[in-house]
C-alpha cells in the first residue's frame, strides 16, 4: 500500500522528470523558418534624361569597315542629321520648359510638333545606326518568326524593300515592328518623323531619308538598300525581338 510518503516522492519524481524533458527539449535545436534568400535587385530602369540633356551616341561600328557604305556618308549623317537632331531636340525642350499658362496656344502647338519630330528622329537615328556594323546575313530566332508572320523571310524582305522603294523621294523611314497591340511581327513605311505605330519596338530601321545614301548612290536609292542588306546586325535585331516580346508578356499578363 502506497503511504502518503511514497505518494508524494513518485509526483515529486514526475515533476522532476518532466521539467528536464522539457529542457532537454528545449536546448535542442529546433527547426526554424528557412533563411530568407536576398531578393533579386530590380532590373535597373532608363535613369531619364532632365531636359535638354539629350547625348549625342557614338557609333556602335567603325565606319570604315562597312560594306557599300562609306564612311564619309557615315560621319556625314551621323554628325549632322542625327546629331543635328539631338541638338535641337534639347533646345525645343528647355523652350517647353519655360511655357506656362499664358504662352500662347500656337507656340505650344508647334513647340510640341518639333520635340515629336526630334525626339522621333533621334530614336530611329539611334535605331538604324545600331542594326548596322554586322555581316548581313539572317538566321537564328528571327529568321523563323519572320516565316511564320510573312510566310517566308524571303517574303518579308520583299514586302520590306518594296516599301523601301515606294520612298525613293527623299524622305521617310522603313521599320520592322513588334506590334504590342497584336503580337505580330510588321512592316511599316512613313514619309516623316512623326508618323509611326503607336505601340510597337522597332526591331529593324531603314532610314531612306537623301541624307542617308546621296553622298554615295545619288538617286540610286536600290542599290542603296542592297548596302543597307549586306551590313545588318541581325544579332542586335534578335536581340531587339527577345526584348520586345519579354514586354509583349508582361503587358499582357
């Protein structure tokens, strides 16, 4: 028979044990939340340029090494049109910055009509100048969406020369787009700065404007985008595509 005695030894005994149980328990490791992994630095975004801070770039190519295309017409072009461009888009801008309520509506207007032009000018410029320096000839990724939205790229350079040609006056652009607004792959030809998709990045840029093939072709203009053919980049157009349809996704997630 247990006394009282006994009784109280074995639950002190209990207490005894259980206290370091639960000791033992806790000096031990426990599993803990996992260590959180740093989180990735966000992609870094266009800085933004403060009015009428626009660089004039430099050419991604030696001049001289391109095929058909000279580089007398090469530093005439870059240094005077393009450039003339940036230029004067910087002034237009610090003019914009001094507008306020009671300039006049017309002046506004038209300040307006030359910061699209500029700014239009400047961006194709950079555009045309960065898909050029290469060896001209097609493959990889572009080479197989070019056939599956014209049919062939053989297609594709068809339509793309045609357009070319129907602006052999002087003046105008030929761009390949990616069309954010439809996911497809097109042509399209304007006669100024100022007219172009709404919503698209130019993946391929043929500027047909004089400047850009008188020097050398005078009003030849075929056989100046034979030259512009034999010196595509199509690596930084692909580039271009691998970027554009990134957008294209997220826009449309």
């Amino acid at each position: 028979m247990t006394s009282r005695r006994d009784f109280l030894e074995l639950a002190s005994g209990a207490i005894v044990a259980a206290t370091l149980s639960s000791a033992v328990v806790d000096a031990a490791p426990q599993p803990g939340p996992r260590p959180q992994q740093p989180p990735k630095p966000p992609k870094q975004q266009p800085a933004g340029v403060a009015p009428g801070a626009h660089p004039v770039r430099e050419l991604p190519f030696q001049p001289g090494k391109l095929t058909g295309l000279s580089a007398a017409m090469i530093a005439s072009h870059h240094d005077n049109n393009y450039a003339g461009a940036v230029k004067n888009l910087n002034k237009v801008e610090l003019e914009l910055a001094k507008v306020t309520k009671d300039t006049p509506g017309f002046q506004v207007a038209a300040l307006r009509e030359r910061e699209l032009t500029y700014t239009n000018s400047m961006i194709l410029h950079e555009l045309y100048f960065g898909n050029l320096g290469g060896d001209g000839k097609l493959a990889g990724a572009i080479d197989k969406r070019l056939a599956v939205h014209f049919g062939a790229a053989a297609r594709w350079e068809e339509l793309f020369r045609a357009t070319a040609l129907s602006l052999g006056g002087g003046s105008g652009w030929v761009i390949l787009d990616l069309c954010f607004a439809t996911g497809d792959l097109r042509i399209h030809g304007t006669s100024g700065h100022s007219q172009s998709v709404a919503s698209g990045q130019p993946l391929l840029v043929l500027d047909m404007f004089e400047h850009a093939y008188a020097i050398d072709y005078g009003a030849a203009h075929a056989k100046y985008i034979d030259a512009f053919f034999q010196n595509v980049a199509w690596s930084e157009v692909e580039r271009r595509l691998e970027r554009a349809a990134a957008a294209l996704a997220a826009l449309h997630a």
